[in-house]
C-alpha cells in the first residue's frame, strides 16, 4: 500500500507540473502567433500549434465572409446562427455546414468575444443593430486566458492532492521499518522476566 500510495503521489505531482508548464505553453503560443500574423501574416510564432492557429483563423476568415454575405441581404439579421441558406461562403458552403461553425459559436457566447486574434465585431449572440458597431476582445486572447487558468488550476490541485498522498505514504513506510524493532523489543522483554522453561532435565517425579 506505501508504495502503491507513494507512486500515486509521483504522477500526481508530475502530471500537476506537466498540466502547469503546458497551459503556459499553449497560451503563450497562442499570443505570440497571433502577434506574429499581425505584423508578419506568417503563424511561425505559434510554435507546435502553427498549423492548428492556421486552420482555425482561416475557417474563421469563411464564417467571416458568410455572415457578411447574409447581413448584406437582410441587414436586420445580426446573428449568423439566423443567417440559413443567406450565409453562403467563399467555398460555396453554407456558414452552419463550416467544420468550426459550433466551435466558434459556443466560444463568443462563452467569452463575449469578437474575431480571432483581432478585436471584431462578433458573429454570433447579436440581438440588436448597435451590437454590429461595439467590436469585442479577440477570441483568442480570451481563449489563452482561459487556458493557462485552467492549467494552472488543475496543476495546483494535483500538487496539492499528491503531497498528503506522498506523507501518507511514507509515514507507512517509517511504520513498517519500525515494526521488526518492535519485535525485538518485545522479545528481550520476555527473556528478562525471570520465565525458565522445564525440560526434560528438570521434570521431577512425584513421591
């Protein structure tokens, strides 16, 4: 069981520090390639997430196009999850058939955000004309704030869970090196106590 607990407490720790170091990572990724598109249009500064903060911009980018199609048919519709058949995009899709168009739905209605890495009106959760001329914060700040407090939330918890685990385990462990000196104890107690054992030799026969 020490040893079972005292490796639990490992992973836990390691897996607190990895979640840390990672959310970090990620939300520093996603900064400095936004950073990085705006004064180069290139996503090098991404680093292991180019391709992925590529893609998403780029999809982005169609929705973009198609709500902008939809509003110039009827300017009093303000959301493109009212758009329908009027969204049509760039590649000839519909805005709701789009790979992220859920994706980017769920996120501006979460963070009340607006574009990608840029501030922008938003395309989704508008009720009212006004609503078309406040631009929002970009989703992707938003989204990197989130990242790294959650990370950061997770790893301090596992941190926290696996240090009374590792306690635990290694107050077993003193116990179980105390246990055979216990033992002993108790056995030069019984020698001492003045006990002689009758053998054979000593067996005297009644009269």
């Amino acid at each position: 069981l020490a040893v079972f607990l005292l490796v639990l407490a490992a992973l836990l720790a390691a897996a607190g520090v990895f979640a840390y170091i990672s959310a970090s990572a990620a939300a520093d990724w996603i900064d400095a390639g936004c950073e990085g598109h705006e004064a180069t249009g290139l996503w090098k500064d991404a680093g292991r997430i180019e391709e992925k903060m590529k893609h998403v911009h780029e999809q982005y980018r169609v929705l973009e196009n198609g709500w902008t199609t939809c509003r110039s048919l009827n300017p009093l519709i303000y959301d493109l999850a009212n758009c329908g058949v009027r969204a049509q995009c760039a590649d000839g899709k519909r805005a709701d058939s789009q790979p992220l168009f859920a994706f980017f739905q769920h996120l501006q209605l979460t963070f009340a955000c607006g574009g990608f890495c840029t501030d922008q009106v938003p395309l989704f959760g508008l009720a009212s004309i006004g609503e078309t001329l406040e631009r929002r914060s970009a989703c992707a700040v938003k989204v990197a704030d989130s990242v790294e407090s959650l990370g950061h939330i997770f790893g301090g918890l596992a941190v926290a869970v696996a240090a009374p685990v590792g306690i635990i385990a290694m107050v077993l462990f003193w116990a179980v090196g105390r246990a055979p000196e216990d033992f002993d104890d108790y056995d030069d107690d019984s020698d001492d106590d003045g006990y002689e054992p009758q053998g054979p030799d000593k067996f005297v026969a009644p009269e």
